[in-house]
C-alpha cells in the first residue's frame, strides 16, 4: 500500500511540472529571453520567485521554457526508442531462425558501440543541435531495450493462444499486433519511465557540453553551464536548473512503484 502511495504522489507531481513546461504562459507573465538590465542578479523575491539572471531575465520563467524542452525531447527519445525496440524484438523473436540470428547480431553489434561516443559522433555529423541530440539519443538507447523484449518475447512463444493462433492460420503481423505487443505492454511502459528518466540526464549532459540546445535558448543542462561564472556569487542560478532535473529524475523512476506487482 505504501509503495502504490508514494507511486500515485510521485506521479501525479510529475504530472505537474509537466503541465506547468507544457503550459509555462499559465505560470509566469515573462517572456524567456527579455533582457532586462535593471533587474539583473535579483535575488529569489516575492515577483521573481527563482530571481533573474547576468541579463535580468526571470529564472523561474526560463526554467519552466527550458523543461518543456528538456522533458519533450526526452519523452520523444523514450517514446521513439521503446517503440523500435518493441516491434524489432517482437519480428526478431517470432521469425526466429535465421532473420533471428541476424537481428540479434545487429543488435549486439550496435550494444558493442559506447553509447556516448555514438551519440557524440551521430550528433557531430548531423551538426550540433536539439534535433540532432534527440536522434542521436533514440538511435542509441533501443538495441538495449530490445534485447530485454526480445527475450520476453521469446517466453510468450509456447503459450497456448500463441500456438492456437498459428493453427487457426493466423498471419504473422496479426499475431504480433493483437497476441503479442498488447502482452509485453507492461514491459514497455516500464522502459519507457526509464527511458523517460535516464533522457533527461543524458539530454541536460549533452547540453551542458554544448551540444544540445543553443543560447540563448533556455534548456535545463545548458543554464546550468551558463550559470558556472557565478557559482560563488549567484548559486541560485545553477541550483534551481539543478533540482529540476533531480526533482523531475526522481519523480519519473518513484513513479514506476505503481507498476510494480504487489
């Protein structure tokens, strides 16, 4: 009972700060990229709750455009690689035989590959940037999921409603999209709070390193880059980017205790 509690809080505060990226003009009245020279390095107040920045602009504003970037791009990293990962193990697992074997061999190859140092070089070719990011990310994360639902694939194989299916004539793509996707759907929402979870890190990394988004765009990683000068003087402008990642990381991965059996 507990777990499903802290599950069902964990989510539905998650669901907040999603609305809230999704829908920033309902929180906040400033623009993210005003300058505003006279209001510069304001502390936390009563009109700028997080305070402003070396240009005055509002840091709670920022944060709130900044995480409907680093949240989108990070649903569509988990929601792209869950789905390729879903449909190459479930043909891989039920052509089986040598489609199989080469399937699983591609996959291997590319689990081979450091995933970073993929990303990296993805990202330099397609040229520094969010989309490139968000594809370079997706490419590498599904082989690893794949060969998780493949093998859960594999398990539903020798069930009874599988193999009566196949008597009865059923056509493979038939089999695959009403016996054994619906199935592994559990498998597949978990990845994807996982997914969902280790996208953002990778994405505010990536960002931080400059090869995300560009300023003066806000982005989560990236503010806390810019905010590294003032660290001593101005803490709050790299704390605030900070506790959003942490808070949001953690909210998503709490979140899946409601999918864990009781």
């Amino acid at each position: 009972m507990t777990r499903t509690i802290i599950g069902a809080l964990s989510l539905a505060l998650l669901a907040v700060i999603l609305l809230a990226c999704a829908f920033p003009g309902l929180f906040t009245n400033y623009e993210p990229n005003a300058i505003n020279f006279a209001e510069k390095f304001s502390q936390p107040n009563r009109i700028h709750l997080m305070g402003t920045d070396e240009l005055g602009r509002d840091l709670f504003t920022r944060l709130l455009f900044g995480g409907r970037v680093t949240i989108g791009s990070s649903l569509v990293i988990a929601g792209g690689s869950t789905l390729i990962a879903a449909i190459w193990a479930a043909v891989s697992a039920y052509l089986g035989g040598i489609w199989d074997e080469l399937m699983t061999r591609i996959v291997d190859i590319l689990m081979i590959i450091p995933a970073l140092l993929f990303a990296l070089l993805l990202i330099s070719i397609l040229e520094p940037g969010m989309r490139s990011l968000v594809i370079a990310l997706a490419i590498v994360r599904w082989p690893g999921y794949a060969r998780i639902l493949r093998g859960q694939v594999y398990s539903l194989l020798s069930a009874e409603y599988l193999v009566a299916a196949k008597a009865l004539g059923a056509k493979p793509v038939h089999i695959i999209r009403r016996h054994i996707i619906p199935n592994i759907t559990m498998l597949i929402i978990t990845l994807f709070g996982l997914s969902f979870a280790s996208g953002i890190l990778s994405i505010s990394s990536l960002s931080f390193l400059g090869f995300g988004v560009q300023l003066p765009h806000p982005e989560w990683g990236a503010m806390i880059n810019a905010a590294r000068p003032f660290l001593q003087t101005r803490p709050y402008l790299m704390i605030f980017p900070g506790l959003a990642i942490i808070v949001t990381v953690l909210l998503a991965n709490l979140s899946l205790r409601l999918l864990e059996p009781s």
